[in-house]
C-alpha cells in the first residue's frame, strides 16, 4: 500500500529565533525574507517575496478561486 504524499514544504511560519521565508510556490529553492504579500494556493496562506512576485505578476497567469471575506 503506497500512499499519497503531499509536496513536502517547509514551514513559512518562523519560530522566535527565524524570520518568515518566501514559499513560492513555483519556485522552491528562494529564501528571500523580504516578503511582499500572501496568496492562498491549495488551500495554504503562503508568503511570497517581492522578487518573486514580480515575476509572477509579469507572466501571463490566470488567477482563480473565491475570496474568503
């Protein structure tokens, strides 16, 4: 029986000793603690640094989902 496993992330919540990390989600490896806004993918609040977020703002992305007011 083999089960499915979710991408494995790491934690963009810091402890008190760790500032909070980008989590793009389409980028794994940044580090960048300069983090500019928050997107919801897959149900998860990511962070998401200014660098990246330019990047992603420039590509031609169609965004979808509800707003949770």
């Amino acid at each position: 029986m083999e089960r499915l496993k979710k991408k494995a992330r790491r934690n963009p919540y810091p402890s008190h000793h760790e500032r909070e990390r980008c989590c793009n989600p389409w980028n794994g490896s940044c580090e960048e603690t300069d983090i500019a806004l928050y997107i919801f993918y897959e149900g998860e609040k990511l962070p998401i640094c200014q660098r990246c977020w330019q990047k992603i703002a420039a590509k031609d992305f169609e965004w979808s989902g509800k707003i949770g007011l």
